[in-house]
C-alpha cells in the first residue's frame, strides 16, 4: 500500500507526537504535567466539537452542554449518591448522550442558524439550572468531589492520553470510513446527498452521538481529575471559545489538528499567566496571526507537500 507525502507526513508526525508525550511526564515538573494532563481533555472536547462541524457542517455553538451534563451528572452521583468514580464517569457519559439527543440531536432537521442557535441556547439554560439549583450544584462557586481518578500525577496524565488515543482512534476509522465521506458530502450539498439515497440526518445523529459520549467522558473524568466541578471549567462560554479556536488554528478534519490546537491554547494561556486579565486577548492575537498567515491551520502545515 502506497501513501502519499501528505499522510506519510501525517503518519510520521504523530508516530512522533505520540513518542513525546508519552515520555513527557519523566522529564517534566508536576506542575507542566498537569497542565498538559488539561490539555489533553480539552483535546478530547476539540475533537468531538470538530466531527460535527469539520465533517458534518454543523456548527455548534454549544459544546460544554455536552461537557457540562456528563461533568455535574458524574459530580452529583458521587456527592449525593456516594457511587465509586468509575460508575459516575460512565453514568454521566450516558447522561451526556442521552441529554444531547433529547434536546439537541432534533435540530439537526432544521436548516440555517437554527442549530447553532439551540446548541447555544442549551448552555444557556444549563447554566442557568446550575445557578438555581446552587444548594447541589454548588452554583457558580462550583462543587468539590470527594472521588478522585489517582492521587498519582503520572497515573493521571496517562489515564488522559489513553483517553485521547482512543478518541482519536474512534474518530479516525468513523471519519476514514464510508460514514465520514457520507457526512462531507452532506455537509457540501445535502440535497445531492439525499437525492442519492443517503439519510444525512442519520448520520449526523450518528456523528452527534459520538461527539456526545466522548464529550460527557472526557468532562467527567476532567472534574474528578480536577476534584471540583464549576461552570468555569466545563460549561462557561469561554471555554466554548477555547475550544472553536483550538479546532480551527489546530486544523479542521485532520484529527490531529484539534490536538495540537488544545495543546496550543492551554500551554499558552498558562504561559502568559503573568499578563493577567490580558493573556487571553494575547492568545487570541497568536491565534489570530496563525490563522492569516495560515488558514489551515498548524496540521496544515504538517500535511502541506514539500
């Protein structure tokens, strides 16, 4: 079988990619490795925001409703229910599908602004159950979890990257696959599509029930890493905005273009700690040049041919 300069670029970079972070944590302070153990699930989150929009479409301007219900659902079961941490993460996943198929997978029919605008719309009445509820919820202080993934850092951060792998595996072989070609050509001309016989909502309740699962996975393993969960860190809308422009300067339906976008925008940010309330606007201008000078992002670069 014979690749292309593109995907052998792409195949040698993350042969690489993946050899450095796995041996990271061994040369890293506790501090950088958890930083990046962050990163890591906010690539998780760019990833399943990017199979909706890089392949389907769809634009979604809601991601951490999905985030936040799998992220206060774990929470909630093991505060009030006391179940061990592995029951809440896989309890709040479900949740997380089952909440984003009920309230949001319908709007997938409609055509225009109208999902985008429910899909923002959702994160808003979540936050606002959150506040209401602030007896259980913890409000906008947020709530502090008795249940932890490990007390080990490194056991921590390689629970993260297996997490990514896997995404990014699943992702892969659904977007390499019939499915994937089926959801680009939705997303070029749906009536074409259909008029071929394809079912394009199907497949985009498809593409969302993934994104929905590992989304409520990640945020719930992310607030028991954490040991506290708050609007700021899973559902507010600066998050949302993190994860948009992580997806795009990272590369849109190359995978690994929201990886290096969340690894990006989180090590910067850290970085620029210092410049306090401005470190944002500074990330949003690094971000801004890359995306002049190069539109297809960082992956892009990677997967140009010299």
């Amino acid at each position: 079988m014979r690749f292309s300069p593109s995907s052998r670029n792409l195949l040698t970079f993350c042969t690489l990619l993946l050899i450095t972070l796995v041996c990271l944590p061994w040369f890293l302070s506790l501090y950088i490795a958890g930083m990046l153990t962050i990163a890591l699930y906010f690539s998780v989150f760019t990833m399943s925001w990017d199979l909706l929009f890089g392949y389907s479409g769809e634009v979604n301007f809601g991601p951490t409703f999905l985030i936040g219900i799998g992220a206060y659902a774990a929470a909630l079961l093991n505060v009030n229910a006391g179940l061990p941490v592995f029951a809440c993460v896989l309890l709040g996943t479900l949740t997380a599908v089952l909440a984003g198929l009920l309230l949001v997978a319908p709007a997938l029919r409609l055509r225009g602004p109208y999902f985008c605008l429910i899909t923002l719309v959702s994160v808003l009445v979540l936050q606002e159950f959150i506040t209401i509820f602030a007896q259980y919820t913890g409000g906008e202080i947020g709530m502090t979890l008795p249940g932890v993934l490990s007390a080990s850092g490194m056991v921590n951060y390689y629970l993260a990257l297996a997490l990514v792998c896997v995404s990014a595996g699943v992702f892969l072989g659904i977007t390499s696959s019939p499915v994937g070609l089926i959801l680009q050509a939705g997303a070029q001309d749906p009536v074409a599509a259909e008029s071929l016989g394809f079912n394009i909502v199907k497949y985009k309740v498809l593409a969302f029930s993934l994104s929905a699962f590992f989304s409520g996975l990640s945020g719930a393993m992310l607030v028991f890493y954490m040991g506290t969960a708050s609007v700021s860190i899973v559902v507010s809308v600066s998050v949302i905005l993190q994860i948009i422009i992580a997806a795009i300067i990272g590369g849109r339906r190359t995978i690994v273009g929201p990886i290096l976008g969340s690894l990006f925008i989180i090590i910067t940010g850290q970085w620029l700690q210092y410049l306090g309330q401005l470190d944002y606007a500074a990330v949003a201008i690094l971000a801004l040049i890359i995306l002049l000078f190069f539109p297809d992002g960082i992956a892009g670069i990677i997967l140009r041919r010299h």
